[in-house]
C-alpha cells in the first residue's frame, strides 16, 4: 500500500508541475501579446485559456510576436 500511495504523490505532483508550466506559458503569451498588440479581447483570452497541451501553447508564443494585430492571431488560434 505504502508503494501506492508513494506513485499517487508522484503522479500528482508531476501533474502539478506540468498545469504550472502551461499556465506560466499562457501568462508569457497573454504579456507578449499585450505589449506587442494591445488589451486582449476576452474572446481571444478564453480561447487561450481552454488550450492545454504545451505543445500548442509554445507554437503560440513563437507566432505571437509576427502578429500585426488581433485578427492575425484569431486566424492562427482557428
């Protein structure tokens, strides 16, 4: 039982860390894209929100920057 119960913690805090990085990723693009573009239309933050595979979320952070305004960045996020 001890055995199982060490896997548990393990499993949650791997889970843990990995919501954490996602949600640090989310928090440098919603900062890139504010500097870069101006106040993020709730839309646009929603639909960020609800991405959470870190892989989508890192492609994002490289497209941001080349983004002229919000509309180049709803037609990536499409």
């Amino acid at each position: 039982k001890e055995i199982k119960m060490i896997d548990i913690f393990a499993f949650a805090h791997e889970k843990g860390r990995n919501e954490g990085r996602g949600e640090g990723i989310k928090n440098s693009l919603f900062t890139m894209l504010e500097s870069s573009i101006g106040k993020i239309p709730e839309h646009i933050a929603n639909k960020i929100n609800s991405i959470a595979l870190e892989p989508t979320l890192l492609d994002l952070v490289k497209i941001a920057p080349r983004c002229k305004g919000y509309a180049d960045f709803e037609r990536v996020l499409a």
